[in-house]
C-alpha cells in the first residue's frame, strides 16, 4: 500500500520522501536559501534559544557555523555546544534506515513499507483487542513545534488513542503548573534583557553558567552593578562567581522562601497596588505566622541573620528584584509549591511586570515551551484544555476534524503511563526523539518494564540509545540542521531552524515519519493541509486566536527572521515594524498588572513543606545530588559525545564530587574508584574532592547512563515531575 502511495502520489510529500541527487535532506532546497551563502537557524540544545549562522557551500549543505551577531537572544555570543552543532550530523551510527527485529532477537533493516505495515498492524491489533488506552507514546522537548504538533494530533484525532506525553514532564511540569495556577496560564513573565535591567538577580537552583552560560554572559553585560544571590546546596560555578551564595540545606529551599514572606510581611515592605491585583494575601499572611526565621532555621540550614539579611535583600525598596530558577526548584518533590513561593515573593513586592523584575522560569530543552503550547500531550493544542467543550470546538472547526476525535479527558503523565506498562495495562509503546531507558527517574525499572509491553517504537536520529537498542521497530529520523520549523525559548520567542544538511540514507524528517504514518494508518484525510511544517505552523497559528499564546500576527517564517525573532503574544494587527527600533523585539508580560485568571487577578497559593522522600539514614547516609556536569554535555550525551571536540571538554566517565573531610573518613584519594550504592541500583565513580559540596552529600552528573539507576521515584503530586535532585546512597571503596 505504502509503495503504491509513493509512486502514485504527485503532490508535494513526493518531493519530500523520495531522494534525488543534489536535493536538500529528502526534499529540495529550500530557494530562500538559494541566494545567499549563509543562513540562520536556532540552536537545537538548551532553551537559550540562540541564533547561529550557518555557512553553505555551492550546494547549500552546511560547512560551518558561527553565533549570530544581531540576534536578541546571543548577542554574537554561543556555548561550546553551539560552536559544534553540526559534528553529531556525521556520526557513523546514525539511523539510516528502518530497523525491525527478527525471530533471532536481532535489529536488521528493512525497508519502508514494512516499517509501516509492520507498525500499523501490531498498533491497531493491540488497539483492537485492549482499546485506546493500551498504546502509549514518550515524546520530546527537541523537535519542531509543528511536529509535536502533528505528532499528538495523529496520535489522538487519527489513531484514536489517548495516553501520551513529553519529556519536557523532566524538565518543566513544575514551573507550567505553578503559572498555570498562579496566573491562570503557562506564562513566563520574563524577557532576558531582564537580566541586564536588575538591582538584585536571585538565581535559586540554577546554575548558568555551565546550564545557560549565554544567559550568564547577559547577567554580566548588566550595567546596574547588580547583587547577585545564588541559593543552592553547592558552591556552583555560578556561586562561585555571584555576589553572594545561601548555601542551604537541600530541599530547604521551600521554608527558605516562606520565612522570607514571613520578614516581607512583618516588616511591611509589600506593594499595596501589585497586591490589589491580588487573591489570598490575607490567608498567606495568617499561614506565614509559623514561618519565621527562628522556626525555618534548623530547616533551611542558615541563621536567624542570614535569613533576615536575604529578606531585605529581595524587598528592598525602589530595587528591581527578579527571581530565575531552573532544574534545582522543578526537580523536587515540591517543587510547584517552591516556584509558587518565588511568585508570592514577586507579587508582594510589586517586582513583576516591570523591567528588571519577575519570577522566572529558564527552560531547559530547546522547544520545551512549544512542546508546552503545541504537543496535545497534557494541554489541547494551541493552548487549550481538552475539559473544555468550547475549546474543542474550537479546534475541531479550525483543523477541519470531527469534534468527536478529540477527547474530552486527560492523558496520564510520564510516571503513570510507565506504571501502566508495568502493570499490563499499556501494551504498545512509542518513543519519539528520547532516550528513557536512559534518562528516566530509577531508570532500571525501564529494562523490568519492556519485558511486559507487546510491541516497542522508537523513532530517533541514532540506532545505538539505550532506547533504541531495546525497540522491535527502529525508525531512522532526520535531525536538527536536517528540517525546518520553529523552537519557542525561554522568553516565548520564537525561532525558526532551517534545513542545511542532507539526512543520511532513508532517514527522514519526523514530520516525513507521521505522513506517512497518518497513510498507513487510514487517516491521512484529516491531515491533508499537513503538508509542510510552514503549513502546519500557519493551522497551528490559526489556533492561537483569543488564547494568551495568540501569535496569529505572524504571516510565516520569513517575518519571524526579520523581526530576529518573535515573542507570544503577537496577535493580529500588532504589525511588523522596523524591527531594529521596535520595542517589540523583547517584551514582558502582565505590565498592566491583569493575569489570566477568571478574576484577572493573581492567586496566592501555598501548603506546608513535606519531608524529604529519601533522606539518609544509617544505611545509606550521604544524600546524593545531580545535575549538569559541564556547558560540553547535554542530557543523554547522544549528540554531545559524537563530538571529538565536546569529548575533550568534559570526564569521559562518570565521577562523584565529595568534600575532603568525607574523602578522608571513606580513605578516598582523588581518582580513586568509589562504588556508590542506593536502594535501587549501584556504580563505580571517581573521586573528585570538591570542597565546594557540603559535607554529608556528594554530587553526580546526570549525563552518564549509570547514575539514573540510583535516583529515587518521587514526584511532585501537582505537577508529577520527578525528584530527581536527592536521595539517600552509600559509598564503598571499589574491591571491597
């Protein structure tokens, strides 16, 4: 049937899908390209979000790349991974054609009409004898918006299954509930030139310049003389340089933040017009009574002083004060209640909605705000909810599909639908540009769990993840710098990446995959204005009309490069002015102090701290830290460690940090091999001596596969991210 379609079909997916020499991926080159030897695209690493120009040959393949100097986000300026965003294009173990596993166990190629009958008839056999929730798919914060887009449309209009959801669930949960409940939408306030316009900048578990070093260098470009505050349990990178480091106790941070409202409230340095815009002030102030610095002490780790001291530090009169966290708040069991805490702070002091000011959340992937917006996963498209009856009109009338496909309930998150395939009640799994089987939350529970699923998918750029290594069917998939679309940062810019390298073999575009998925399938009808990711961008702007997200403003791609980018909102009739005088180009939200809640005012909202899920014990009596290693790694090292350059910027294997004195007790030198043990799994380290970590605690960079088998599956019950910043370990000198 496949084979048929492509021979048959004459339109524009032909031209896509078929490889013809001097053609540009599996699909022509774009003529915007045509006339100029260089073009843009936005990184595709962390939510930076910055520009790079990419430098072509005759042919327009990509040769090198440099930062963008114009761009409003870098500045001229990239990290390491940006300088070397094309090396993991060339990797030898690319995906370049469909895998399926055969009666012996093994992955061997195929082509693409198997592929797809092969991945149409076992979905639909298992959705035939278990219904739709017994397929499930995992995606990702980095790929296109239009294709998590597409992706979760096929999935829940075209399919007709409803389980599935992003990996951005890692990352950003937590801040997208805390706005979402604080201000009545997913809305970072922020814009970064926020950075360059603060008195004071809080930056609490967030360490910039190894996560977002782009983001630091705009810190140090602030001509204020700034203090910046650095709160976290290390003497990070970032710490070390800061004006000052509160190095609490970890998962102190929530009775930090309460006890600061507490002196806040008590010593009277509110905003009584930023709380007038307000709900709930008066049941916060009665709930701060127990939360004075005397009572948070012994909680947070400092002194009655210190806390008092910080208190004036961030409700100083006439000072712009803004707050930015990152992984060290959204990586907690509590965490939602610990940003909401940051948001409480800012609303009583009036420091939002003006320059220099704003609880702010820095995104980690690089389109995990489109996935947020755009991916049907645990909001309805175009930043609607599925709950409401309006709304999926709404979006049925504008895609032109039956109001009956869309859903009405919610899909489970991450943690429940891996706890739905243990159990046996998701049979069918895909894996969308991911690798759980290596980042996951006590990732060992992964290799228990395939044992019980029917059938495995996972769609990706490389054979040889984890993930992949464990899927019945392999497709290859085309990455960053080998498809167009658009990635939406941190400060709700969006960005445009673009095509500029051949995809190797028969991999093709995941947009290409769900076309021809949506074929197979029988549903391709419902798509047919799906023709390109531009297409899709203008449906999905379409969408957007009325919602806080609306950017139906933008005619297409080529308005979103002159304008260097563009910020949500930009609805209709804001116009596109010249773009170098335009105070367009960097914007913050609520400045006239109206949220998006039924009220238009914003909620205080609060609980007490829990306890720690696993704190140590005689057993296991060091608690052990994760987190960025180096600004050279990246998550799961897929793309970084194809990098001979990248490699030699960071530890090829996986290391402990461990404070001196603690080294000493244990007999440890530096470069010893250490075995670290959890309740869930174990691995052997080096020892790095580190005075920089507290002692009784330790730290472990995320990146290296081993150190997901130790961590603890504890989630926040609001947001449902996982914990994955502490839990309870022990250490043992290896060969013991």
């Amino acid at each position: 049937m496949l084979s048929r379609f492509l021979k048959q079909h004459t339109g524009p997916l032909t031209r896509d899908l078929v490889q013809e020499p001097g053609h540009f991926g599996l699909g022509k080159v774009p003529s915007r390209l045509m006339p100029s030897s260089t073009t843009t695209s936005i990184c595709g690493y962390c939510a930076t979000g910055c520009q790079l120009k990419i430098h072509l040959d005759e042919n327009g393949n990509a040769i090198n790349l440099s930062p963008q100097a114009g761009y409003p986000v870098n500045l001229g300026m990239a990290c390491p991974k940006g300088w070397q965003a094309l090396d993991p294009l060339d990797s030898p173990d690319r995906a370049t054609m469909p895998l399926l596993r055969d009666e012996s166990g093994k992955l061997v190629e195929t082509d693409w009409t198997t592929a797809m009958d092969v991945f149409t008839d076992r979905f639909k056999k298992i959705q035939a004898e278990h219904g739709r929730e017994s397929v499930a798919f995992l995606s990702t914060g980095q790929i296109p918006f239009e294709e998590m887009a597409f992706l979760g449309c096929l999935f829940k209009f075209g399919m007709g299954f409803l389980h599935c959801d992003a990996n951005t669930r890692q990352c950003m949960a937590t801040a997208v509930t805390a706005y979402k409940q604080s201000f009545g939408f997913d809305a970072p306030p922020a814009t970064y030139a926020d950075f360059e316009e603060s008195d004071v900048i809080v930056l609490i578990g967030a360490n910039l310049c190894i996560a977002h070093p782009i983001l630091w260098q705009r810190v140090m470009r602030n001509p204020r003389n700034p203090k910046i505050i650095v709160i976290d349990p290390r003497a990070t990178e970032t710490a070390q340089a800061a004006t000052q480091h509160v190095s609490l106790k970890p998962k102190g941070d929530l009775a930090l933040l309460y006890a600061l409202a507490h002196c806040v409230l008590r010593d009277g340095r509110v905003d009584a017009e930023s709380l007038a815009r307000t709900e709930g002030i008066e049941a916060f102030a009665d709930f701060l009574k127990d939360y004075s610095p005397a009572a948070m002490a012994e909680k947070t780790g400092l002194t009655v002083e210190a806390i008092e001291a910080l208190a004036l530090a961030v409700s100083e009169p006439g000072k712009r004060v803004s707050w930015w966290w990152t992984m060290g708040v959204n990586q907690s069991h509590e965490g939602v209640r610990t940003a909401q805490a940051i948001i409480n702070l800012c609303l009583m002091t009036g420091n939002i909605g003006k320059p220099g000011t704003g609880p702010n959340s820095i995104t980690g992937q690089c389109n995990a705000m489109g996935s947020r917006l755009f991916s049907n996963t645990t909001s309805l498209v175009g930043g609607h909810d599925f709950s409401d009856s309006a709304h999926r009109e709404k979006v049925a009338s504008l895609l032109e599909i039956p109001l009956e496909t869309i859903p009405s309930d919610y899909s489970m998150a991450y943690d429940e639908i891996l706890a739905a395939a243990e159990s046996g009640k998701i049979k069918g799994l895909w894996i969308v540009a991911t690798n759980p089987f290596h980042s996951w939350i006590d990732s060992g529970r992964l290799a228990a769990l395939r044992e019980k699923l029917e059938f495995l998918v996972v769609q990706d750029m490389y054979h040889t993840t984890e993930s992949a290594q464990a899927a019945d069917l392999v497709l290859p998939a085309a990455g960053w710098g080998e498809k167009d679309g658009c990635f939406i940062n941190s400060e709700r810019r969006i960005g445009t990446l673009k095509t500029v390298r051949k995809a190797p073999g028969q991999a093709l575009s995941d947009f290409r995959i769900f076309r021809l998925i949506a074929h197979a399938w029988g549903c391709d009808e419902m798509f047919a204005k799906w023709t390109n990711p531009e297409a899709a961008f203008k449906l999905l702007r379409n969408l957007t009309k009325d919602r806080p997200c609306d950017i139906t403003g933008i005619e297409d791609y080529e308005m979103i490069d002159r304008m260097g980018g563009i910020q949500w909102p930009f609805s209709e009739g804001m116009g596109d002015p010249n773009p170098i005088i335009s105070n367009l180009r960097s914007r913050r939200l609520f400045e006239d102090g109206i949220y998006y809640t039924p009220s238009g005012k914003a909620k205080f909202l609060f609980s007490p701290p829990a306890a720690m899920p696993e704190p140590p014990d005689f057993e296991f009596p060091f608690l052990m830290l994760t987190g960025r290693g180096t600004s050279s790694q990246w998550h799961t090292q897929t793309r970084t460690a194809k990098s001979d350059i990248l490699k030699k910027l960071y530890p090829e294997n996986v290391y402990l940090e461990i404070h001196p004195a603690d080294a000493r007790q244990y007999r440890l030198k530096e470069g010893d091999a250490v075995t670290v043990r959890s309740r869930r799994g174990e691995l052997t380290a080096a020892v790095y001596l580190a005075p920089t970590v507290q002692r009784g605690q330790i730290f472990i960079p995320m990146h290296y596969p081993e150190v997901n088998k130790l961590t603890h599956s504890a989630f926040d019950p609001h947001s449902r991210q996982p914990n994955y910043k502490a839990c309870a370990v022990a250490l043992v000198r290896a060969g013991r």
